[in-house]
C-alpha cells in the first residue's frame, strides 16, 4: 500500500498513475503478449480467441483496465450486460472503447502478476 499520505487535490488518473507507471505498462504488455505467444503454441488449445489474437498495446491495456474499473463502478448481474444495447441496461462508453469479445479475448489472456 501506500506509505505516503497523497495531496489532496490528486485528480482519479495521478492516483492511478502512482500504481501502473510506464514500466509497468510496459511489463503487463509484454508478458501478456508473451503469455499469449506460448499459449497460441501448444497445437490443442488453439481456439477462436487465440486465432484472432493481435497484441496489446499500451494504448488497448489502458482502455481494457478502465473497462474493468468501470465494471466494478457500474454493477450489472452479468458482465456481459454492459454491452447491452439496451439504454436502461447497457452503457455506451463500453460500446465505444471496446468490443465485447474483444475485451473477453483479453481478459482471457491477459498476464497479470503481483508484487511482494
């Protein structure tokens, strides 16, 4: 955790910032890609997600963990629910960053580890 206390006026996306530097950033897309590399390698689990794969970028890791955040923010009983084209149960920012097999794609793949 934290052991500084931090300023104030420290906007959601500083905050953020002090968790996923550039570093990091760069090691989850990495070891994501490479995780991804191996898996796409053993001929018997070669599915539709694996086949379609293209590696991350900085950029759709940042949209795919946002993705996530806002998942824990605005609640659906199935996560699928907020892709929903429906107004009253769906959300248009998940529409406009990312599909939806696209974000399960990732998240199936996705590498992450933790630091101790």
């Amino acid at each position: 955790g934290l052991q500084v206390d931090p300023p104030p006026d420290l906007s959601p996306l500083s905050f953020f910032k002090l968790f996923f530097t550039e570093p990091a950033f760069d090691l989850l897309i990495g070891e994501t890609n490479r995780y991804a590399a191996q898996w796409s390698g053993h001929s018997q689990r070669r599915c539709s997600c694996i086949r379609s794969w293209s590696p991350v970028t900085k950029n759709s890791l940042r949209i795919f963990l946002a993705l996530f955040l806002l998942m824990g923010v605005s609640r659906r009983p199935q996560v699928a629910m907020c892709w929903s084209l429906d107004p009253l149960i769906g959300c248009v920012a998940f529409h406009r960053a990312m599909s939806r097999n696209r974000c399960v794609k990732k998240q199936n793949l996705f590498f992450f580890f933790f630091f101790f």
